[in-house]
C-alpha cells in the first residue's frame, strides 16, 4: 500500500518548462475576467465567447521539444477545432530556443479562437497598486549589445492570420495571469500593406536596413505599420484581451533600421487595436536592464522606458489618421481599467475608441531630464529623441501621461505624475490633439488627479481641437483644465476642480470662484455662471434596450438648462447603485454628442437596471431619473 501510495504521489507530479513542480490539478475553465469582477462593476459580455472550456494544459503536453515548439503544437491543435486555451500552470517557460532573430522570425503568434492562460494569483490583487506577483512566468531570450542586453527582434506574443486572412480577420485572441520577460504583446491593426518593407511607402520605410528591407509586410511585427503599411485603415479584430499580466523589460528595438539598435519610442509595451478590447489589471513595472552605451557619437540610455506603455486604437493609426477621421479611432466598445504603467518618457496610455471606459489607471514616471539618475541609477548620458538628434527646448519627448481620441469616451479616476522633460515641451496630463488624434467628441474627465511633483504643471482637456461635448469636473491638477487654443466648441462644463486656472477658446478665460472651486464657462453656454444657483431637473424618458447581443443602450431626455453633465449608473440583480458613466451636456443636441451611453461591462444573465442623473456642483442624487425596468443579456453561445 504505501508503495502504491508514493508512486501515485511521484505521478502526480510534472515537470515545467526549465524545471518548476507543481502539483497537477485539472486546467480552470471559468472566464477569468468574469471571476476577477463579480461585483457590481461588472465585466464585458463578449469574454463568453472564448471557449474557456476547452483547455490544453501545456505541463503535460509532449508534442516538441522545447517550449515553444510545444506551443505551436498545442495551439494549432486548438485553432483546428476553432479555438480555445492554452493553460500554463504555475512555474517558469524558456521561450529563448526559437526562430525570435530576423525579418523571417515569429514570436508566440495567435489566431482566432486561441487564448494564452497562466495560473491565476491568490485572492484579488490589484495592479494599480504597482506590485502583481503572478505564478506562471515566460522568459524570452535577450541579446548582448554595447554592454548590455536587448530584446530580440521576435519577442512578440501576436496574431497569426490563416491563409487568405488578414489581422482584422482575428477575433477572440487574448492572453491572461501571465508575467513576461522580454516580451511585448501586440494585436495590431490591419491596413492597405505595400510589396516590401522598403517599398511599403510607409512613414520609415527608406529607412529599413539589410534583409528586412524585402520582407513582406502582414501586419504581424509592432513596426510594421510604420514600414510596411499604405494609407488605409482597413480594419482590427473583434475581442482582444490582455488581462492581469505583467510586461517586464519589454521594448521593440530599431536594429532592423538605419539608426541601429535603439528603444523605438513608437512601439507600445502592449498594442490592442479592434472593437471589443479589454486592457485591465496589468503591470508595466520599471526596468532593472537600463544601460549606458555609445550611439552616433552620444552616451545615450538603451532605456526601456523610451516607449509608450499602452496603443489601443491610436498611435499606429498616425499614417492612416485622414485629418482625424479614420474608422479606426472609433472602434467601438474599449475598457482600460486598473493598470499601472511606469514610462520615464513617452506617454503611458494611448486610447481612443466609441464607447470607451478609461478608469482607475495609474502612471508612474520619474521626470525626464538629460543625464539625470534620477530614475535608474545612471548619470552623464544625452537624452535623444530618436537616437540621433540630441533633445532641445523646442523637443517633443512625448513625455505625458494619457493622450486620447475618438468618443464619446469617459476617462475617470486615474492618476498621473512627473510628466515633462528637461530640455524639452510636454507635460501634458490627459490630453486630446488633433496632431495624431482626433476632435474631442463627446468626452467626460472626472475625478483624476495630478500629483506634479519635480515635473510640469500639465493640464486636463484639449489642445487646438474642435469640441462637441466635453464635461471636466472634480479634478484635481495643478496645471488648468478645459479646451485652450480651440476652434467649434459644443456644450462644454468645466466645473468644479482643483487647478490653477480655465483655458478655453483662443485662450480666453473665465473664472469665477465659490468656496475655493473653480467654475468656467466656454461663453457657447452662459447658462453655467448660475449653475450654483439653479437646481437641475431629473432627465426623462430613460430607455435601455439590448445593442448588438452583448451591451446596453441606455438613452434619455434632457429636461434641464442647470446640469453640469449626467451621471449614468447601473444595477445589477437589485444591488446597490455603480456608476457607468459621466456624460457631457446635450443641449445644443449635436449628432457628436448624444444623451446616450453603450454599456459593454452589463455582464448576462443579471437583472439590469439604470437611472440617470443631472449632476449639480456637489454631484448629489437629488435630480435622479426614474429607474428602467429590467433587462437582460444572453451568455454568449447560450
């Protein structure tokens, strides 16, 4: 008997990737993201179409010899039978054996269907906090440069189209609860792809070097939409999740360019483009492989915090942009929530989207100043913009926090500090410019907040844009808030925040003060200067109807000429009320900024009920709407 015993005990053991044990236990089949938010905040609907159910634990999968070979494996099995998880217990993979080096590599590249699962944590951490202790860890493999280490040209978790396919043909790809070393994560964009790289008529395209100068652009590496791509937008998948990951020493290096290997402050940490996106719960910490190395003639910084942390729909779109109209600005249904980006340049969060949720985000930075050690450790270097150009006052180091485009968007509780340089010009705290982005259309910034700390002042708003919509209120910042330098403005409610001052239209401004906040009026709604005098009207004629099987439509009237902006909230299963939403004023009742809000996290199979409110200075209940009846959402695949 205890023979039997200790041989079931020694079989009920299996060895990891490059020697990790675990205890064998069956694979999870829940959805994750469903389990992680159970509350009233709720999740998106579209996860339930992932088949968490059919599941490969890749700790006893024997098909390759290495753990990459195993993956290829495990996932073209999967993707034959249109889809499912691979799931990597607790323990460390060696993704370093592999085709990772030049321009006919390929790093861990998904179709559709097909999900990367690692072990979830113990109880609920939340990466906001800037510390995520996961148990499943994938390794990459670096090289030696100028005395230090690089990440390969392939270190890449990415999407792989079929034959005949392209990248906006890949819907419902994801990775989840895994910590990367070495690796960036990027589902990108599809556009109007040119012969070669070198031919691509792109942005960088005479700039390609060696034999990458011929590959064939798919879309499937970060650059190539800067390389490879036309002008045409032509389309994204649908549902791309990355969820409670943590991306370490991760950045896309330029050596398959002129300028040689350099941090590509262009390429993102993690790329997301499509509709149905969900970012949550991740962290970007800051980089322990920083190092000082001689680059065109300058003691430069190879730093990993060059690059931007986040690109959902936004910054690969730059070639494609059509003066701010492409399609691509305004896939609907994005969710960036709870995640901590550190950047010491560049910004952290680029977002845009329709029905976006921005929400409890953090961007940690240490302020960008030439030949500083402040933030690693390492002083006498040259701050450079590309790698070749020394940095100036006149330099635009990109270095803000949240740059953002499309709408209607909300962007509420995030947190931000150090943004600026020296020498340089930025410093913006969340921002929205026509310069690589879009006109503000219909947009809310509630309750964020600055901490400056040794860098810029900043500020909340927009910058040289037309804007229909846009409510700012209970900020804290010390730099201004509201829409400077501006051209058509609609409905516009810069009241009440903690900043130093309102900029507005061609710089004009109006402040006037009650108990220490600050109230502005654009002049297109002089009906702002009474707003704390007056009480608004509770809106009516609150509807919320099922949109495309998987969000809520809510829709309402506004009764009221006194409101600052509304307040949309939700219930679920008769629980205690969560907001959803802030929504700019509607009354010039332009078709950019509609009384309405898309709600894609009403999770299915709860009772749903909404109300809306005409919020006053102190953001009370008091001109609450009446409730909804309740409405459903079916499980997808019920």
């Amino acid at each position: 008997m205890a023979r039997l015993l200790s041989i079931l005990l020694i079989a009920s053991f299996i060895t990891l990737g490059i020697g990790a044990e675990v205890f064998a236990a069956d694979p999870p089949t829940d959805n994750p993201v469903a389990s992680f938010y159970p509350g009233d905040e709720g999740y998106p609907a579209w996860t339930d179409r992932i088949d968490w159910d059919r599941t490969i634990d890749m700790s006893n999968y024997e098909k390759g010899k290495t753990d990459f070979e195993r993956f290829e494996n495990a996932r073209d099995e999967l993707a034959a039978d249109g889809g499912g998880v691979l799931y990597y217990p607790g323990g460390t993979y060696d993704f370093s054996d592999g085709p990772f080096d030049g321009p006919k590599g390929r790093g861990l590249m998904l179709p559709s269907g097909v999900v990367i699962r690692g072990e979830a944590p113990r109880g609920r951490p939340l990466a906001k906090g800037g510390k995520l202790d996961l148990r499943t860890k994938f390794v990459f493999g670096f090289r030696k440069h100028g005395g230090g280490e690089i990440p390969r040209d392939w270190n890449v978790i990415g999407l792989q189209p079929k034959a005949g396919q392209g990248l906006k043909d890949i819907d419902d790809v994801g990775i989840c609860w895994i910590h990367t070393v070495g690796a960036v994560v990027y589902f990108g964009p599809e556009v109007n792809w040119g012969p070669t790289w070198e031919k691509g008529e792109s942005w960088k395209s005479k700039s390609v070097a060696g034999s990458w100068r011929s590959r064939k652009p798919d879309g499937t590496h970060p650059f190539a939409p800067f390389v490879g791509g036309g002008k045409k937008y032509e389309g994204a998948g649908s549902g791309r999740l990355v969820f409670g990951c943590k991306i370490e020493d991760a950045v896309v290096d330029a050596g398959f360019l002129d300028i040689g290997s350099h941090p590509l402050r262009f390429c993102s940490r993690v790329g997301v483009f499509g509709d149905r996106v969900l970012v949550a719960n991740c962290l970007m910490p800051k980089s322990r492989r920083v190092f000082k190395y001689n680059h065109h003639g300058m003691t430069q910084l190879y730093d990993y915090g060059k690059s931007i942390g986040l690109d959902v729909n936004k910054n690969l779109l730059g070639i494609c942009r059509d003066e701010g109209r492409c399609l691509g600005y305004f896939e609907p249904g994005v969710t960036v929530r709870d995640n901590y980006i550190y950047n010491h340049a560049n910004k952290g969060f680029e977002v845009a989207g329709s029905w976006v949720t921005v929400r409890n985000n953090h961007n940690e930075r240490d302020y960008l100043q030439s030949g500083s050690s402040r933030a690693y450790g390492i002083s006498s270097w040259t701050l450079t913009l590309d790698g070749t150009r020394a940095a100036g006052g006149a330099s635009d180091n990109m270095s803000r926090a949240y740059d953002l485009g499309g709408g209607p968007l909300w962007i509420d509780g995030c947190t931000l500090n150090n943004t600026g340089s020296d020498p340089g010009n930025d410093g913006e705290g969340i921002l929205c410019q026509r310069h690589g982005g879009t006109e503000i259309y219909s947009w809310a910034i509630t309750h964020c907040k600055h901490d400056r700390r040794g860098g810029e002042p900043g500020y909340f708003g927009g910058y040289d844009v037309h804007c229909y919509g846009l409510l700012i209120a209970w900020n804290d910042t010390p730099g201004w808030v509201g829409n400077a330098k501006a051209g058509a403005q609609y409905d516009c409610t810069f009241a009440p925040n903690r900043c130093s001052k309102i900029s507005v239209a061609e710089w004009t401004e109006y402040i006037g003060k009650k108990d220490g906040k600050h109230y502005g009026t654009p002049g297109v709604l002089d009906i702002l200067s009474e707003v704390p005098k007056k009480r608004p009207s509770p809106p009516s004629d609150v509807k919320a109807t099922v949109y495309q099987g998987d969000a809520l439509r809510i829709t309402w009237r506004d009764t009221s000429d006194a409101e600052l902006g509304f307040r949309v909230e939700r219930q679920i299963d008769g629980g205690r009320w969560h907001t959803i939403a802030y929504r700019p004023r509607p009354s010039k009742r332009h078709a950019k900024n509609p009384a309405e809000w898309i709600d894609f996290l009403a999770p299915p199979e709860c009772d749903l009920r909404y109300r809306v409110i005409a919020c006053d200075a102190d953001d009370s209940d008091k001109a609450a709407s009446r409730v909804t009846d309740a409405v459903r959402l079916k499980r997808a695949g019920s």
